[in-house]
C-alpha cells in the first residue's frame, strides 16, 4: 500500500483533538482498563445548528461528539469525572448565537464552548465569550480573522493558507494540469480559498482559466459549466461541500465536459459518493482522513464510528471529535477555572487528532497547522487511495 | 460539437429551458391556487418536498415501479393539499386575507420541520429507474428526465386547461376565482371547489419534488423554500393565477438566468431575476402574457387588512410599562435574559419600521431584512473606512436606509396587494445579492470584521445592561414618534392610501408623496436597527440578513396586529423569546414554533392587539 501522503487542506469547518485517554485507547489496540469515569461531571458548550437550513451539519457534530465521549468517559473521563455537552441550538443565526453565548457565560458550569457553525454566527458571539473570558473554540471557521477577535478565541480549523496549496500540488504537480477552471461556494471559506488556491496554482506554473462562485443553494449549474467549458481548461477545481460539489459533478458530462476533477477535503463523506452517483467516479480529492490509513488516531476514530453509526464517518463528524479530544486535553490541563483553561491552550502539546495527527496550537495565531492529507480518487463508487497514475486527456 | 460561435448560445438556451421547464413545475399549481384563491400558497415548496420524500419512501424502501410511485406521491400530496386547506386555510375565510398568507408560512413551518425530524436532516439520494440513454444537443445533451418533465410540466398544464374550460367542476373554479361570493350564491360549493383546487395544485407539487429530486440525485428537507420562491417568481413574470402565462414565465425565467450567468457570470444570477422581476412587475403589472384588459387582480378597497377593534392601553400603563422595562436591569442581572430581550428590542425597531409600511399604509414588506442590512452596512463601513464616529455612523446608517430603502421601493408605488409584497422580496433579495457583488464597497463575500461597539465618550456600551438599554431607549422613542404621527393629520392620511387609494386620490391625497414618507420614516427605523445589529455583532457579511428575517419581521407584525404599534413590541418579544424559551425542546422547537404560530392565526387573525 502506497504510503498516505501528508499534506494539508481545507474546509469550511474543522476541528482539533486532544485526548491522552482516546490515545491511550487508540495506540493500545484496545479498551485500556480505566474505571468508568463517576462523579460530578465537567461540561462543555456547544453552540451549533439543529434545526434550520444548516441542520445537517449539526447533526454531524453531534455524532463526533457522543462518540468521543463514550470512549473519554469509558476511559476515566477527565480525571476521573466524566465529560459532558450542553448543546444550544442557533440555527446558524446570529441573533440567536449572541443569546446563547450569554447563556453559557453566565452558566459556571460551562467550562468551554465550540462552535458555532458559520463565521457570523460564530464571530457575533466571539467579543462576548472574550470579554467573559470564556474560551470559543471554533472548530469550523475557517475566516482568516477569527481568532484575532481576542485571547480566548481558539480555532483548529484547517487554514486555507496551509491547505490550498496542497491542492494546487495535487492538480499542478501530481495530475499535470495547466489550464485550470475554478468553482467555489460564494462564501467567507470558499473565497478565502479561491483566493489562496489561484495564487497557489499560478506559482506552481498553471494558468486559472476561470473562475465561478455560486451560492450554497444552488442546484443547476449548466450555464455556469457551459461557461467553464468556453474557457478551455484542462482540469476543474471544486472548492465545494459534499452536496453541492456532488450536483456539479452531475451537471459536468451533460454539458459536454470531461477533463479530470481535483475537489478539496470537504467533499469528503460517504454522502459526496450516494449523491454523485457514477457521476463522481474519478474525482480527485486531498482528504484529511482516510479510513484505511493505519494512523492510530485514524483507525481510532474510523471503527469505533462504524461500530456506533453503522455507517462512514465524514469530515464534520470528524472534526467534531477532534473538537472533543481538545477539550478533554485543555480541561485537564487547566482545571474548572476558565481563564486556566485558556492558559492550557498553548501547553497542550501533540494532542491526538483524526485531521492533523497531533496537534499543537500556535500562541500567536491560535490554530493548528501541519494538517494531514492523503491524495484521493473515487474508484467504482468507493474512496481509494490516488495510485499515481494521470487521467488520460479526453475532450 | 458545433464550432460556430452561436455554439456557446444555443447551449445557453437549451440550459434555460431545462431549468425553466423545472421551474414551470411549481409555478403551475401556485397559478392555479392563486387563481381561485387569490393566495400566494408558500407553503407550496413544503408540499413539493413532502412529493420527494414520499417518491424516496417508494423507491429506495418500497422499491415500487415507477408509474405506481407516481401515483402514490400524487396521491398523497393531494391528499395533503386537501388537509391543508380544511385545516389550515378553510377556518381562515373570513379573516383578514393577510391571515391565510401567514398561515401557509406556519404550515410549510411545520411540514419542514416534521420531514426534518422524521428523515434527519441530511440529504439523500433519490436514485432515478428512467433510462440513461441522451440526445445531444448543441455542445451538450439532455437526457430523458429533462423530456419528461416538459412532458409532465406542459401535459398537466394542457390538463388543467381542459378542465377549467370544458367541465362542470372546472366551471365551478372560474367562476369562484371571479366572484366567490356570487359563484356561492349560484349554488357552486366553494368548499368543493378550493379542496378539489387544492388537492390538484399539491398532486402537481409533489410529481414535481419527485422529478426534481430524481433530477438533482438529491432531496433534503429545506428543499422547498428555493424552490417555491422561484416558482412564485416564474409565475408573477406569466401574470399570477395564469396557468399557461406560469409556463411561459417560467421558461423566460431559465432563459434571464441562463442568459445572466453567460453574460455575466454566476454570481450574478438571482440578480438577474429578481431585477427581470420587478422590471416586469413595474412595466406589466398583470404579467407579461395577461389579456390586456383584465380586472385588477386585487380588490380596490381594504379587504386586504381587515378592521377590528384595537386594544387600547390605558396610558398611565404605557407609561408603567416603559419605566418597568427600563428598570428591569437593576433587578434582573442575569445576562442571558437581558441579551434575549434586548435582541427582542432591535427586532421591534424592524417590526415597527413593517408595522408602519404594511399596517398603517398597506404594503405589506417582504423584503424589510434588506433595510437591516443597508443600515448595517451603512454604519460599519462608515465607521471603519470613513472614520466617523459610531455614535453618528448610526444614525447616518439611518438615513442612508431611509434614502435607499425608498429608492428601491419607488418604482413598486404603483402596485397593489400581493404584487407590492413580490416586489419588495425582489428589492430584499437584490440588496443581498449587491452585497456580495459589490466587493470594493462590501468586502464581499468575506464580510465586515471589527466593527467597532458602540461607546460614548470612550467607553463601550457592551454589558449586558447596555446591550439591553440602549435598543430599549432607541425604541421607545421612534415607537412614541409613530404614535404621534399615527394619531396626527399625517397618519389619517396614511391609513386613507390603505382603506382606499382611489378615494384617496380623489380627496387630493399624492399617493407617491405620502407612501414615499412612510417609507422613508421605516427605512430610518430600520437602518438605525440594523445598524446597531452590527455595532454588537461586531462581524456582518451577506448572510447576517437573509430572507426568512423578513417573514420573521412580518410574522411579528401580524401577530401584533397591523399598524399598531404597541403589537409589534409585543410580536417582537413573543417571537424573538418563543424560540428561546422552548429551546429545551431542541431539535422539536422550530416545530412547537410553527404550530403556536398556526393557533394564533386560527383563533386571533387579527392580531394579539388588533389592527389599527
């Protein structure tokens, strides 16, 4: 088996991890025989999206989380007091994130809060939890200027500036692709992205033959293809999510086009192959986990998902359980009080985490860097490893 | 492939007619109810995505043939359609006609919200069994799915044709759709009629879910609001309650939006046409293909927004009242509930600003969210990029609202009715969408980041004290000034336009003049609420304000009851704290949310404090 490729990308969303006691686990091979965590419990909050437009991401999360913690809590939980969540739904709203960062800061128990979703979701709430000196731990938001909103604002969401460029590799160097046309999510992440990957491309010798943003509820993108078509290109770049990059995929051949395909990591879910259908076979992607990779943390997370779920983890849920393993790791280091959890931030080092192996956050801009990858192509329906070999120009 | 330089072009219209025919799907029942019950039905797009979900039981669970899963979900959204108007729609027809308008917003509400927690709200592939086979066309193809929903969109369309013309019962609906009570009082049995108008219309509503979801491989609960908001839009260009104008109209849809993102790319579609929109609003009222002299669809006089008696607060409670709220901090420390409130606070500046343009003058906002966001706009880019101080950005962002708002709703003066409230969720949209274009202005996609709070000599006003104090103070004076003015020469005038605006003008009343006014006084309003929004958010980008906030706003108005002023402040509180409070209920609130909301239209269509 061809060695995974390291490398980084990036999402909308993204998470960290920490947890001495899930690596325990992990790396052991089996359940390490810690007493079942008992006594008052630790909680964290999560303002997220139940209900609303953006449910199904919510609803993700919540997957990550509750297997995270079956396994924290099986293991001793944090030092011997078991964790829990409080999750408050926002809708993705603003209006209704500020509400419940009130809510969570003025609750002592709250110990730490992830999410939410979206950046303005999320960012309306970031001066309360500042000036309340509760950390926000956004594990999905990816805005260039989220953690500069303040000390306590924390992020291991993958950052474009590490995880564009890796794309760009994969579609330049790897697949020999020059003349490249480009759709992005009209959105804070999929700009930012864009942004980064064109600049990215240029400098490995491509020329971006188009560009095309479009909205998240976009369904038809026949026109917008036909104009991708015009321009010429040799290869198409996706910076989509899994249900819209699944509808582009659909709409490619229809209009007449069939050169090769690189997407970023967030297409991948098992949900990208069920919409997409045979549209999607020979996609390219970079994801940042790949359940036959043997990384313990990996493997830890993959089964353990399969066997509680009875179905494929996706990058949300992932991301999700990494947010976890963070909070466990900072609770742990830091204590009950706020202000010394904030403190742990910087000293918790190689937390164990699906997306970035271990992770470490950087004091000065308060994320994770070093994302891992693996190079991607869907094969007869199924994720498989990128075998190195370039799909043959057609058109 | 075709290497002339029309190639491109001939893609780009066969493209539009693909999308159109899809659009052509929805847009045909929704100009059949318009047509007997003068209703824009939203909850039409909820009745199509119960047609996918009920196509994906069938085929993925059932593994049903085809033509039997087609009969099923025709069915069953029938089925429904009929419930919905026994239910929800018949107890409601002889209140306001602005009641049955909001309850269709309750009951596609609840239908979202029960496919949510029933089906999860991820989305799911609806696998189609037609054939693959596909006939290229152009630099292109289409495939058998595109022929058979032209297929079905033109059939039912030729369908229904034949049966209002040539049968008794289609009879029966023409002549309900002229005059109700006149076709009563013939012996039609108007109940009969809009059941059977209603089975119909959402029979046709869930084929299309299906097709639609079988087109995409994709269903998911929110499925319903884009699309129904297209249709609405495809059959106001064909004329409303037109049915073959709703195919025409849908077609010239595809092709604007084809055309636009040719010409100018993709992100400027729904630019596209929502300006076609109110283009053709403003230049053909009835819709493009309607006969040229036809009645006005819309009742002259003000049967719109029924009368009813207001309750009246004494004013020494008023006055209790205010001085209670403003006190409520120095008792009350506990910050949750003072954010809640003070939220509650900005969202009755915005339903005051509503209350004044639908309730006192009659024209009744969709798109009011787009006056929070120029307001937001407005100030933090002053504040950041012009430097001026916060405290002057927001009332400035008043004005600049004031001057825009009033801009972009001038050229839908002349329209009435259902057509003002299109026109307005078209500017709504529109100002979303130049948001995200604009980007040497806007940032963008990206947003606006470090909005500074709002301070006075030095200090930010950011505790929770404040965040309640300082909407509270802004509101109880613009809401003591629209009193005023409701009660003045100036407010007689307005509810004049609303009651009868021919009579109106006959008494010398400048039509123009006077709603320009009222616009102007609610973009102020507006603005200086959405300009605060920003100051605490501190971040806004394109989708800080979407449209469902503009259905919020209405919904508050509507439940305070039109016009009056103390009813906004109560429907911005009940609503904005409905929500909070269920919140232990979680994944199940927004479905408790719409059924409250349904209750309260049944058995108070008037509002909790009547119409002024």
């Amino acid at each position: 088996m061809p060695e995974p490729v390291l490398s980084r990308r990036s999402v909308l969303f993204h998470t960290l991890a920490g947890g001495l006691a899930l690596a325990c686990i992990a790396m052991s091979g089996g359940p390490a025989k810690a007493a079942e965590a008992a006594g008052e419990p630790l909680w964290f909050g999560v303002s997220g999206p139940l209900t609303g437009p953006s449910a199904q991401y919510g609803a993700q999360w919540k997957k990550g989380f509750d297997l995270a913690l079956d396994q924290i809590n099986a293991a001793g939980g944090v030092k011997g007091r078991p964790l829990r969540y409080v999750f408050e739904d926002s809708q993705n709203d603003p209006r209704q994130s500020i509400a419940i960062a009130q809510k969570f800061v003025a609750d002592p128990k709250i110990l730490i809060e992830l999410g939410d979703f979206s950046s303005p979701a999320s960012m309306a709430a970031s001066p309360i939890y500042q000036r309340a000196g509760l950390v926000q731990f956004g594990f999905t938001n990816s805005h260039p200027d989220f953690t500069k909103g303040g000390d306590f604002i924390w992020s291991n969401s993958i950052s474009q500036a590490e995880e564009q460029p890796n794309v760009a590799d994969f579609a330049v160097t790897s697949l020999k692709l020059k003349r490249l046309a480009v759709l992005h999510l009209n959105t804070d992440w999929g700009r930012t992205s864009k942004d980064i990957f064109v600049k990215a491309a240029k400098e490995r010798g491509a020329e971006v033959v188009a560009t095309e943003g479009y909205l998240p509820d976009e369904k038809d993108f026949r026109s917008t293809l036909v104009r991708v078509r015009e321009a010429n290109p040799d290869g198409i770049v996706l910076i989509s999510y899994y249900a819209d990059g699944a509808a582009i995929a659909r709409q490619l051949k229809p209009v007449g086009l069939n050169q090769p395909v690189v997407a970023v990591g967030s297409v991948y879910s098992p949900k990208f192959l069920e919409l997409g259908g045979e549209a999607v076979n020979g996609v390219h992607t970079r994801a940042n986990f790949f359940p036959a990779e043997p990384r313990p943390e990996v493997q830890g997370f993959v089964a353990a998902y399969r066997a509680k779920y009875q179905e494929e983890p996706d990058a949300f849920s992932a991301y999700a359980y990494d947010a976890v393993l963070v909070a466990q790791r900072v609770i742990e280091e830091g204590g009950t009080d706020r202000t010394a959890i904030r403190d742990a931030f910087p000293r918790v080092k190689d937390i164990p985490s699906v997306i970035f192996g271990k992770a470490t956050f950087d004091p000065e801009t308060r994320r994770v860097s070093g994302v891992r990858n693996v190079k991607l192509v869907v094969k007869d329906g199924a994720f498989a490893l990128w075998d190195g070999s370039i799909p043959a120009a057609t058109n | 492939m075709l290497p002339t330089t029309l190639g491109p072009w001939l893609d780009y219209t066969i493209n539009g007619l693909v999308i159109g025919n899809i659009y052509a799907l929805l847009a045909v029942g929704l100009a059949l109810i318009f047509g007997v019950s003068h209703l824009i039905n939203f909850a039409h797009g909820s009745v199509y995505m119960v047609g996918a979900y009920i196509g994906w039981l069938c085929v993925t669970k059932l593994a049903l043939p085809l033509p039997v899963t087609f009969v099923t979900v025709a069915a069953g959204c029938g089925l429904l359609g009929a419930v919905i108007e026994r239910v929800g729609l018949r107890p409601l027809r002889n209140a306001p006609r602005i009641a049955p308008l909001l309850a269709t917003i309750g009951l596609s509400v609840v239908l979202d919200q029960s496919a949510q927690l029933l089906f999860s709200p991820d989305p799911r592939a609806l696998p189609t069994q037609l054939p693959t086979w596909r006939i290229a066309i152009g630099g292109g193809s289409i495939g058998a799915l595109d022929l058979l929903i032209a297929g079905v969109g033109i059939g039912s369309a030729g369908l229904l044709y034949g049966f209002l013309r040539f049968t008794k019962l289609g009879w029966a609906v023409r002549a309900t759709a002229l005059d109700r009570d006149a076709a009563q009082q013939c012996g039609v049995d108007v109940d009969k009629v809009n059941r059977t108008v209603f089975a119909i219309a959402s029979a046709l509503g869930g084929v299309s879910g299906l097709l639609v979801g079988m087109y995409y491989n994709t269903i998911d609960p929110n499925m319903g609001f884009q699309a129904g908001l297209k249709g609405i839009v495809a059959q106001l260009i064909g004329g409303v309650g037109n049915v073959p104008g709703a195919i025409a109209g849908s077609l010239l849809l595809g092709l604007i939006e084809s055309y636009g993102i040719a010409l100018f790319g993709t992100s400027y579609r729904n630019l596209f046409a929502f300006v076609a929109l109110i283009l053709i609003l403003v230049l053909r009222p009835n819709g493009l293909f309607a006969r040229a002299r036809r009645l006005p669809p819309e009742p002259l006089t003000g049967t719109f927004i029924a009368p009813s008696r207001p309750l009246v607060l004494p004013k020494w409670a008023v006055w209790a009242l205010a001085a209670a709220a403003l006190a409520l901090p120095l008792v009350v420390q506990q910050p949750y509930l003072l954010q809640t409130l003070g939220n509650a606070w900005l969202y009755a500046l915005l339903a005051l600003s509503l209350t004044l343009v639908a309730g006192t003058v009659g024209q009744v906002s969709l798109g009011h969210a787009g006056l929070l966001a120029i307001g937001a706009y407005a100030s933090s880019l002053l504040a950041l990029d012009a430097g001026v101080p916060v405290l002057l950005a927001v009332p400035l962002a008043g004005l600049v609202a004031a001057a825009l708002g009033t801009a972009l709703v001038y050229p839908a003066f002349r329209l009435r009715g259902h057509y003002v409230s299109i026109a307005t969720l078209a500017v709504g949209e529109i100002v979303t969408l130049v948001i995200l274009n604009w980007e040497s202005l806007t940032r963008g996609p990206i947003g606006v980041t470090g909005i500074p709070p709002l301070s006075v000599a030095g200090k930010p006003l950011v505790s929770g004290q404040w965040v309640y104090w300082v909407p509270l103070v802004v509101l109880l004076a613009f809401a003591a000034l629209q009193s005023r003015l409701l009660n003045s020469h100036l407010g007689r005038t307005l509810r004049a336009i609303r009651e009868d605006d021919v009579a109106a003008r006959s008494y010398g009343v400048d039509l123009n003049r006077y709603k320009g006014l009222a616009f102007a006084v609610a973009g102020f309003i507006a603005g200086v609420g959405g300009a605060l929004m920003a100051h605490f958010y501190s971040y806004i980008n394109h989708e800080t304000f979407p449209a469902p906030v503009s259905m919020l706003a209405l919904t508050m108005v509507i439940l305070g009851g039109l016009g009056n002023v103390a009813g906004a402040v109560l429907g911005a509180a009940v609503l904005v704290g409905l929500p909070e409070l269920f919140r232990a209920a979680a994944e199940y609130r927004m479905l408790i949310y719409g059924v409250v909301l349904l209750l309260l239209i049944r058995f108070r269509p008037q509002g909790l404090l009547g119409t002024v």
